[in-house]
C-alpha cells in the first residue's frame, strides 16, 4: 500500500471514530435535544444567564420548521463544497496544462519572435 494510501485510510478511520464514539459513549443522553447545534446551546445559555436579555437584531428569514433549517444548512455547505471543488479544480488542470506544455517543449509565440 502506498504512502498516500495509508494516511488516507487512517484520515478515513479518525472521520469515522469522530462520527461514531459520541454515540457510542453515549454522550447526549439525559438531554432533551442531545446533539443541537452551538447557537441553540449559546441561546440556552444565555437566557439561563440573563432572562431579560435582548438580541441585537433578528434573522431575516426564519424557516417554517428545523427540518427546513437543516435542509438550508445542508444545500449551503453542498454550494460551497462545489465552489471550491471547481476552483481546486480549475488550478489542478492549468497547473497540468502549464506542465504538458513545459514538457512537449511548446514555445511561447512572444519568444520565437525575439530570436
């Protein structure tokens, strides 16, 4: 197995333990909503704190339901994987084509000009 192999599996397997021991540990149970997102945390914490406590602004849009909010939540980081999917993209394949054209020996048109 190559080098690069190895650590991509090992990436693979720390994804997954990150994935799988909070379950398996148990680490939400006795809670009502056990694996909420930090701002319902902060919010929580905060009207725990300080109940008179008024926010600064308010959300411009607020979904019908959570299952909504998530759905947002997943289509905003799927648009963002596929932005920088494309740029990382875009950079590998100028990169390889600077690198064939390097090494076929191509000339610049500016360069057989000057001789």
């Amino acid at each position: 197995m190559s080098r690069n192999a190895k650590i991509n599996t090992l990436l693979l397997l720390l994804v997954a333990a990150l994935a799988v021991l909070p379950l398996a540990l148990g680490l939400g149970e006795g809670k009502e909503e056990p694996f909420t997102g930090a701002d319902a945390q902060a919010e929580t914490a905060i009207a725990e704190l300080k109940p008179d406590y008024e926010p600064w602004f308010s959300p411009l849009y607020e979904p019908p339901s959570g299952d909504i909010e998530s759905a947002l939540f997943a289509l905003q980081a799927a648009l963002g994987a596929g932005v920088l999917a494309y740029y990382f993209g875009i950079r590998k394949g100028r990169r390889q084509g600077a690198a064939a054209a390097g090494a076929s020996g191509a000339v610049a048109p500016d360069a057989s000009a000057q001789s």
